[in-house]
C-alpha cells in the first residue's frame, strides 16, 4: 500500500536554517557519520564469532538497574519511585504492533489505541484529550524529549523504533524536578539499542491478518573500542477497518566508542508514517455490530509524520565523579485531517530544535549529588487550512498561520545522602521557557465582518515566558538486601503549549495562562529474591491550574483535579521454566473545582475516560529450551465518557497468547494470537457532539515471525 498526500513545506534543511545551523554541513555530518560507522562494520564483519542465542526467558533479570529515574544508572531496589521497564526479550516475545500492547504490562499505565498508529496516554491519570490533554507526560529517546517542549503531540510515541528498543521505561509520577515541564503525571522513556551488545543479528519478516507485513533488521558489528549498530524496521498495513491502513518505516543507527578518556554514544534515529484514518463510529455500542465496526465514517482522513532525532553523548570519568555532555537535534513535520471535528480542517504542523545536556555527578562521602544543565531552541509553525464552507462561525480558508520561537532553558541538582540504612534524597530545577509567537495572517477573526462567535480567533504577535521551581525529596529505607520502603513527595509542572496560547476560539485574543502544577505524595514497598519481586505503591496527587477549554471554547487554567489510588506489580518464578507476572492498579479521578467544563456542576465527578481498575497478568511456560509459550490477560475497567457522569463504557478484557519457537540456532518462529476469545470490545470510547463514538477493537488475529538470526 503506497500513500501520497500533500506534505508541510517547511524542510528540516530550512529549519535548521533558522535556528542558525548550516544546513549542507549538518547533512554531510549525518551522512558521514552513518557511513564511517558503516564502513567500520563493514569492515569488521568478518571478526564475528560469538553465537546466536537461543530463546529468551521471560523472568525477573538478576541485576535490576534503572536510568530514568534519576538520569543515571540506579539500582531499582534503591529507587523512590514507581518505576515499570519492559525489556528486549519481551518485547520480542510481544511483537507489538501498537504501543499499547507493550505498555499495558506497567501498572498504572494505558495507552489508548486510536486507529493506525494514533494513540492517547494514561499514567497514573485519566486518558487526557483536548485543551490541557497534552504535554502531561514527558515521552523520551534516551531523556531527550521526543518533542520540543511546548509543542507536544498526543501521538507522539509513533516517532519512536519501540520494537526494537534496548528497553521502555515508564516513571510514574511527577518528575519534573529532573525533566522538566511535561513530566507531571510521568516520564516514558525508550532506551536505544546496545551497539557493544552481544546478541545476535537477525533478518524478520512478519505476517498477519489485513495484509500485514513487517520486515525488520537488527546488525552490529564490534571492534576492541567501537561498535556499530543499525535497526530498521518496515510495516505496512491495509487495515481492518474500510480505506484505512498504514505504511511506516523506522531507522535507528547507533556508533559507540569507548576511549581511554571520553566515552562517546552517537544515534540518529527517524521515521515516517503514511496513514490512512479511520474515525469513530457512532452509535450506542455500535462496535458489536459486525457490519458497523468494518465501516469507515471517514475515509478522506489521514495522517503523514516524519520525524528524525540525533545526539551524540560523550562521558568521562573525573577524580570527583562522571562529566556528560549531549548536544542534539530535533525535527518533525506533521499533516492530519481533523476527522474527530465535523469541519475536518487540515493541520499541518513542524517544528526543528537544537539542544544540549550537561550533567555532572559525583561523590563526597555520604553524599552523592546530579548537577544538570538543559537548553532547547526551537522555531515551529502551524497551520490550519479548511476547503468547505461548514458554517458561518466555521469557514473555509485560512484558520491559523503562525511562528513561534520557543528557549527552554533549566538547571537542575539533586542531593543523595546515604545514613546507615537510610537514603534521603532532595533535588529542585529552576527552569525559563519563552515563547516569541509571530501572527502571520490577519490578527483577530477568521470569519466575515459581522460574524460574532467566531471559532478562530488570532492573537496578535506576542512574547511569553514562564519561570518555575520544581523541588522533590524522598526517603529511603532498607529492610535488608532484599527488600525496600519508601515515601516520596514531588511537585510536577506544565507549561501551556503553544496551541493553548496562541489557537484561540470565539473572539479570545489573550490567555493569561498560568503553568499547571501537581503536587504528589507516595509510599512504596519493594521485595526482590531470587523468585518473587512485588512493586507496591499508594500515591495521592493534587493538581491546580489544570488548563481547559470551557463550554464557551475559552481556555482557561483554574482547573483543579486530584488523581488518588494504588498500585502492585507481582512476579513469581514457579520454578525454572513457569513464570507468573501481574499488575493491578487502582485509582480515583475527579474534578474538584466548579468547572465550567458543562453547563452543570460537575465538582466532585469523575473524570470522563478514567477506569478505576486497570490490569494484567501473564503466566509463562518454558516448555523446554526451544519453545515458550505465554498467555496475557488484560483487564480494562468500567469509565465515564463525558464530564456530567451520564456516558458510560462497560470495559474489557482481552486474553492474548504468545509462542516463540527455536526451530534451530539460526531460526526462530514466533506466533502471537491477539483477543484470543473474539471480544467486540473498543479500543477508545468518546461522547461528543451528541453521540456515543468508539474506536473499535480488532477482532481474533493472527501474527507469525520467522527470524533469521546469526553470530556477530
């Protein structure tokens, strides 16, 4: 399936223009490095001679090491925080086509799958949509934010190679003490390959229901002191709903060298997707309707991202402690029609930054202390455009046309102090966000003269900054070498987005926004032995000055919400070749304000798209040393559709089985039978404009893999 349609104009080349790069040379630096650290594996292919390995089991690793909690290399049993990682093997083992079947496994996570590719996110929150619905999660390539702050996507994990990633880490909780904005109610980071890994290269390709066929290239090659990695994948899908489907292509390359002073990690890492839409069907349940749920009530609907990220981080070891500094950049470029609105106005959005990370760790006795500077530049630009005249408040033309150039710039430090048993921890970061926003169409109205309540409305050009302190402290005790407790108070923040600022509606021409803030106290219990680990946590967060957009379309931040419950994650080792692993979590979501998100009082309701219980459990069976097989069971809960409480979704549940085969040590087969017991379920429920809507799950579908693997 090939897909065409009318890119954005602005070229990374011009971007980067305008940030001050020279374009030609950073081309040829990419196209250098990718073929010198080519050439170098090339060069040393024929040095490899370590083996393939054969089937991975699925059980608890023996060292649990964790980075996004602290930036750096950290002991789990030694971390304050809720913190779920999904590893390489069961990644392999799930062969997730979307990023919801991968991080659904991590407690007090959902990512609500849309169609294609199009996802929304929930940690330790609801499934935020709308005004304020994005930019609550800081999502990451190696802690570099996959967006440029202040110009988020609620879609924005499809940029990254998941399938193939060292790792998935997902921090519950704020943590912006150390990311910064976005990380309010968490931090999902994805961890890129190991080029100095010794697993095995391999060749796949993937089959399965809809056309579906995915090919993908794992290769490293290593010297004494260097090594090169390259990870591509390629999918293509025709849907399963009509006119719908997706082509989408993904590259991450990666050179390590390791130095007698510097150590150096370079990556640069792309992608692109082509997509086809479907939107919702509308009616009550209508997604138990054979016929409905094939439908496509918007087959003109599409998405085209393109993306690319690279960095190049080099470390080395003082007398005092660690010194690394990462500079990077950023690009991407997005069109969507906006098939969710009934006007459907094409948006076509993009946005090119460059950065740097400097960070300095070291320790005086007792004391362990992270120093970090963050900066981040980026000019962007959105427009949004319709073709047909919908109604006088909504016409076609031009809606918005605008620049903004946005610096982030932070410092950050926090402060480890180790007595007898006992770990305190205290850290702050002091960070300055500016947005320089220039009009580029007529300032006020997009309608005719004498049209009142316009629906667009241009701000005219404006600066705005925000300055915000953001502090956390913990405490730490050790049990034993087996088991931790913990108590973590921390303060999560937000600045508003771009889109919030300056894509007004009905005549509004100045915000006066004021950066979101969450403050959030946790307990937890750790237990790790060689056969059982439980994670366990409580948390109660408050938020204030959540952003929304009232029933009068004004967006506004007085918002205030709390987000309360509790969470477990259990893993259980049977015996060498029988695993069980569960979460479950918990959790309250309300409106504790008077909002004037309805025209009734909705203070103390839940809020809409939030199930109270979440979970799952997968019970493994090594059957012997080629063959594995596992079965997951995911629970969704019940959740209101719309603030008043009056819209429900009954929830799901959905039983998966996974099998990965060694057929011999070159070949491995793998198959993965989705909704195994045939639910007609929704992947997303929604209650807008009058009517029920659903994204609507996929019926029993079948994947097979078969692997070429061979020794590096």
């Amino acid at each position: 399936m090939t897909i065409f349609h009318p890119q954005v104009t602005h070229s990374f080349a011009e971007r980067i223009a305008n940030l001050g790069f020279a374009p030609r040379a950073v081309s040829a630096a990419l196209v250098i490095l990718l073929l010198a650290c080519g050439g170098n594996a090339l060069a040393n292919s024929a040095q490899i001679e370590s083996s393939p390995s054969a089937v991975s089991k699925i059980d608890q690793p023996i060292e649990r090491i964790v980075v996004t909690a602290n930036r750096s290399k950290t002991a789990l049993l030694s971390t304050p925080a809720g913190v779920g990682v999904i590893h390489s093997a069961e990644l392999d083992l799930i062969g997730h086509q979307h990023i919801n079947q991968a991080l659904g496994r991590i407690a007090g996570t959902w990512i609500s799958r849309g169609n294609g590719q199009e996802h929304l996110t929930a940690v330790r929150s609801p499934v935020l949509t709308g005004a304020g619905g994005c930019g609550a999660f800081f999502m990451a390539l190696d802690g570099i934010s996959l967006r440029a702050p202040g110009f988020c996507n609620a879609n924005q994990l499809f940029d990254a190679n998941s399938e193939q990633a060292r790792s998935i880490e997902v921090l519950r909780g704020p943590a912006s003490a150390l990311y910064g904005t976005n990380a309010v109610h968490g931090v999902i980071n994805i961890l890129s390959p190991d080029a100095f890994s010794n697993e095995a290269n391999y060749v796949a390709i993937r089959a399965g229901r809809d056309d579906h066929i995915k090919t993908s290239l794992g290769f490293r090659s290593q010297q004494e002191d260097s090594a090169f990695g390259l990870f591509t994948n390629l999918t293509q899908n025709n849907g399963y709903q009509a006119n719908s489907g997706y082509d989408q292509q993904k590259l991450t390359a990666v050179y390590e060298h390791r130095g007698d002073t510097w150590q150096n990690k370079t990556l640069v890492d792309m992608a692109n997707l082509n997509q086809e839409t479907a939107g919702f069907v509308e009616g009550f349940e209508i997604f138990k309707d054979d016929q409905a749920r094939r439908s496509n009530p918007n087959p003109e609907a599409y998405r085209d991202v393109k993306s690319l990220r690279a960095y190049s981080a080099f470390s080395r070891e003082l007398n005092t402690g660690e010194l690394t500094i990462t500079p990077f950049i950023r690009w991407n470029e997005m069109a969507f029609l906006q098939h969710f609105l009934p006007w459907k106005a094409l948006e076509e959005n993009s946005s090119a930054s460059m950065g740097l990370q400097a960070q300095y760790s070291y320790v005086v006795g007792e004391l362990s202390v992270i120093a970090g500077l963050d900066s981040d530049f980026t000019r962007a630009n959105l427009r949004e455009t319709q073709t047909q005249n919908f109604s006088p408040t909504i016409p076609a033309g031009e809606h918005y046309d605008y620049d903004v150039d946005a610096t982030q710039i932070a410092s950050y430090l926090q402060l480890q102090w180790q007595v007898v048993d006992f770990l305190i921890s205290a850290g702050g970061r002091v960070e300055y966000i500016n947005y320089d926003y220039n009009n580029l169409l007529s300032d006020g109205s997009a309608c005719a003269i004498g049209v009142t309540a316009c629906r667009f409305s241009r701000p005219a050009d404006q600066e705005v900054d925000f300055t915000v302190f953001s502090p956390s402290l913990s405490v730490l005790y050790s049990i034993n070498n087996q088991q931790s407790i913990y108590a973590k108070w921390s303060q999560g923040f937000r600045a508003p987005q771009a889109t919030e600022l300056f894509r007004l509606q009905n005549n509004q021409t100045i915000t006066d926004l004021e950066e979101e803030k969450m403050d959030a106290l946790e307990l937890g219990w750790r237990l790790y032995s060689d056969n059982v680990s439980i994670d366990a946590a409580i948390f109660v967060q408050e938020k204030s000055n959540f952003i929304f957009q009232d029933s009068n379309r004004q967006n506004l931040s007085n918002g205030e919400t709390s987000h309360n419950g509790a969470e477990i994650l259990v893993s259980y080792n049977v015996n060498d070749n029988v695993y069980v692993k569960g979460n479950l979590s918990y959790a309250k979501h309300e409106y504790t304000n008077a909002l004037t998100l309805a025209r009734t009082n909705i203070k103390g309701n839940e809020i809409d798209t939030a199930p109270e219980f979440m979970g799952s459990v997968q019970l493994g069976w090594n059957i012997n040393s080629a063959l594995l097989t596992e079965l997951s069971l995911q629970r969704l809960g019940n959740y209101f559709l719309n603030p008043e409480n009056t819209a429900e979704y009954a929830g799901h549940t959905l039983l998966d089985l996974n099998l990965r085969y060694a057929y011999s040590d070159q070949v491995v087969l793998s198959a993965n039978i989705y909704n195994l017991l045939n639910e007609d379920y929704a992947e997303r429920a929604d209650f807008g404009f009058g009517n029920y809507r659903y994204f609507v799950g996929q019926p029993r579908r079948i994947f097979l893999t078969a692997t070429w693997q061979w020794a590096q």
